[in-house]
C-alpha cells in the first residue's frame, strides 16, 4: 500500500499547486500621508481579452483605511473615471502617527478580491518618490551663457521659461522672457526645430511672451535682447524642454470655478487629472472637454498633472494654480515660497528671490506666476506604486505550496523508514530463524564465509526510492 500512498500524495500535491485565476485589481495611492486631510485614489481591474489583448475594467471599488488590528478608522467608494478605473480620495482622520493600511475590496464575478498596501501616516513625513520624465539630453531644458553685445545697454536679467514646463511638437507654447527693463525688446530666433509665430516682443511689467510651436524632437533658439533703436544688446541661446506626445495643460480660477484646460494631439479628449500639493497627492480626478471643471481648491498652490490614460506618466502636462488666501502675504509670495521650499532638490530661483524681496512690481503677479512655476513643471510626480491583488495572493499561495511540499516529503520519508524498518526486521528475523533450523537439523558444520544473500539489503533500495520520491516532492518545477 505504500507506493499507491505516496502517488496519492504526490498527485494532491500537484493539484494543490495548480493555480486558479484571481481577478487583477490594482490600486495606486500614495506611501505617506498627514493626519487631517486627504489622499488621491486610483483603482482598476486589468482583464485579457479572447486575442491576448489587456482592457482595464472599473469595478465598484471600496477603500477602507485599517489599523493594525484590523479596525476600520475611515472608507470611501471610489467612482468611475471617464477614462479609465474608478477614482476618488479619502479622508484621513485626525490624531494618527502610525503605519496604517489601505484595503481596497471589489466584487468581480461573484467573488470579493482585495488588495492591500501600507499608509504611513505622521504629521511631519515627507515623501521621497522619484519624479522626472524620460527624455534624452537633446530634449532637456538648457540655457546657454548670456553674451552681452553692448555691455552699457544689456539687460539686467535674460531669463527665458516655457510657461507650460515642456513645449508638445505641433502644440503651441509659450516663451516667458523676464528681462526686468521696460526699454528691452525681446526677439526670438529658431536655431532648430522651432518656428516662432511672431517678431520682436515689447516687455509687460518686465516679462514678454512670444508664442512658439516646436517641429521636431528637438528645439533650439536664441533669445535676442534689443534697445530703443532696434540694434541687438545681448544673446542668449536655449535649449527648450520638449515631451513628444505629451499634453498641454493650463489651470485659472474664475469666478469662484477652476477651470482646466489642455491641448493634446489629435483634439481634445477626456483625461485623468491628479492634484498635488506639494509632493503630497491629493485629489484624483477625470475630465471631458464639455466639462473642465473641478471643485473649488482650499487657499494654497496646487499642483495639477493631466494624463491621457493610467499609464502616460511620463506625457502628463503640468499646471500650477495658486488660490489665493485673504490672511495670506499674496499669490505672488504664496508662489515665491513655494518654489523656494523646492531649493534643496532644484537650487534657489532668481525670480523666486526677487519676488520675496519685493523686486517684481504687484502688477506683474499673473506674469510673474506663469514663469515662476516653468521650470519645475516639466518634471512629473510620482502619485505612488500600484499594487495587484494577485501579487499577494501568489506571494501567499507560494508560502502555502513551500509549507505542503515540506509537509509532503516529511510524510514520505516516514513512510519510508517505517517500511525500511519492517523490512530490516523481517530480514534479521529470517536469518535468525534459517540459523535456528540448521542447528536443529545437527548441521556442525563451520558456517560459511559472510556474504550478502541475494535478498539481503532490500531495505536499503525501498529507503532510497522513498528519499528520492520525498526530493522529487519538494520540487518547484513539478509541484
């Protein structure tokens, strides 16, 4: 019975590893959070079709914010994105300083799938996600030396931004040009892959803007500063920062709204909007170009990314808003600080500095806003990893099939012994008993010379066949 024993273990063993299908859910939140408000969420359920191909479902998904015992401190449903999952935020309670855990829990085809992930909620976290987009060195925002031509008339500052943060090839941009003197015209020259759709810029409270279209993957430009009487003052050559494929986006409050408008090749469409403040993500939205409208933002400055879809980080547009505050210093040092808070990671802005010293007049703030905020957009944030249910459930099935294939080669092993060892027993009892017949028989013989009878080391054999079946059991490749 022994050998049909183990061939019973060995095939439930088997079928115990065989995997089943659990539905793909995943959910995308951020790694740390402050007690007290809130964090953006995204989930969506990954399904292959009939031809290998992926499509992205939007179950009803309910989050549920647990501490380590397991209790329930707050939840949210998420709705459906009119791209693509469902989205939503949750409010954290007040008076948290712990490792927390977000659950998001859905219904698909009749079964509850869950995924987990852990939130870290402390008053003073900071979050540390990588940002940056993915692009080579000949589409990076650059700025060359400036070259004065007439020393005594140059301007004081040359400073060119894109006020989007990246140009779109065939999209239109804008070149924020601060010059600082009201004297100075500002004349754009394409030097590659950049056609300019106007001539010579005459500066508004110290700032002229020139609209560009980039043709290419790459643009270059000389930005030429001019006197009073047209002659050429100084040169300064950029470099322009461009996304192939991305999407321009645009913030504004206006009458209480805010309004979110964005260009993207092949016309307008809906898209995914996510809300930052600071590094921190906060809101998760979707928009459509009939209705490009979101709540009302508390007092602060706000970052906002626009994607096409779940998983074009790299192509997002970015936009800053600065909602102003009645007990605040103003939209302008609300900015200024803002951007200055960033100087560890991205260096001191000069425009930063002359707005927190009072060197930018207040009829410039609108001027002043869209350049201050050019540079830091082009790099994107990071909303947080995505996790799939079925990482955890394989991860668990994995240590339960290590736990059945330990347990299976121990129970083999022990059926092995016991059989070696009854065999063993019954082949010392032979010898004793064919020893006990031969001297009953008178045989005086002298016995002869040892040697192994022909079934003597059975034992032996059955023992090594019953090892190897308890090795063959603790293979990954078979069971």
């Amino acid at each position: 019975m022994s050998p049909v024993l183990v061939a019973i273990i060995l095939a439930a063993l088997w079928v115990a590893g065989m995997r089943s299908e659990v539905p793909d859910l995943r959910l995308s939140a951020p790694l740390v959070a402050r007690p007290g408000t809130t964090i953006g969420l995204r989930a969506w359920q990954v399904e292959e079709g009939d031809g290998g191909y992926a499509s992205i479902a939007a179950p009803a998904v309910l989050v549920e914010l647990r501490n380590q015992g397991g209790m329930t401190l707050a939840e949210t449903h998420l709705e459906k994105s009119l791209v693509q999952g469902c989205e939503g935020h949750l409010d954290i309670p007040e008076g948290l300083d712990e490792a927390l855990s977000l659950v998001a829990l859905a219904k698909i085809d009749g079964r509850t799938v869950s995924v987990e992930r852990t939130l870290y909620v402390r008053d003073a976290i900071e979050s540390r996600l990588s940002k940056g987009r993915a692009v080579n060195a000949f589409q990076v925002y650059e700025m060359g030396p400036i070259r004065a031509v007439d020393s005594s008339r140059a301007p004081k500052v040359l400073d060119p931004r894109i006020e989007e943060g990246a140009c779109v090839p065939d999209l239109r941009c804008w070149l924020s040009v601060w010059v600082g003197d009201e004297k100075v015209r500002v004349r754009v020259r394409p030097l590659a892959g950049v056609r300019v759709e106007s001539s010579a810029a005459q500066p508004s409270n110290e700032f002229a803007r020139v609209p560009l279209v980039v043709v290419g993957n790459e643009g270059r430009i000389e930005i030429e500063a001019l006197g009073d009487n047209g002659a050429l003052v100084a040169t300064r050559e950029v470099r322009l920062p461009v996304v192939p494929g991305g999407i321009v986006a645009r913030a504004s409050v206006n009458d209480g709204h805010t309004r979110v408008d964005w260009e993207q090749l092949g016309g307008p469409k809906p898209v995914l909007l996510d809300v930052f403040e600071g590094r921190r993500w906060r809101y998760a939205f979707s928009l459509s170009p009939d209705d490009p409208y979101i709540p009302v933002l508390a007092p602060g400055v706000w970052r906002l990314q626009v994607r096409a879809d779940l998983f074009s980080d790299n192509t997002a547009g970015v936009s800053y808003l600065v909602v102003d505050d009645p007990d605040g210093p103003g939209r302008a040092r609300q900015a200024a600080d803002a951007v200055l808070h960033e100087a560890d990671r991205q260096g001191l802005d000069p425009l930063a500095m002359a707005i927190r010293d009072g060197a930018v007049p207040a009829a410039a703030v609108d001027d002043a806003l869209r350049a201050l905020f050019a540079v830091p957009s082009f790099d994107v944030i990071s909303i947080g990893p995505g996790v799939s249910a079925r990482v955890r459930v394989h991860v668990t099935r994995a240590r339960e099939q290590e736990g059945r294939r330990w347990a299976a080669a121990a129970v083999i092993l022990l059926i092995g012994l016991i059989v070696s060892m009854v065999l063993f027993r019954i082949e010392l009892l032979a010898e004793a008993r064919a020893r006990q017949v031969l001297d009953e028989l008178g045989d005086e013989s002298p016995p002869p010379r040892r040697h192994a009878p022909s079934g003597r080391g059975l034992w032996a054999l059955v023992l090594l066949v019953f090892v190897l079946m308890a090795v063959l059991a603790l293979s990954k490749r078979w069971f």
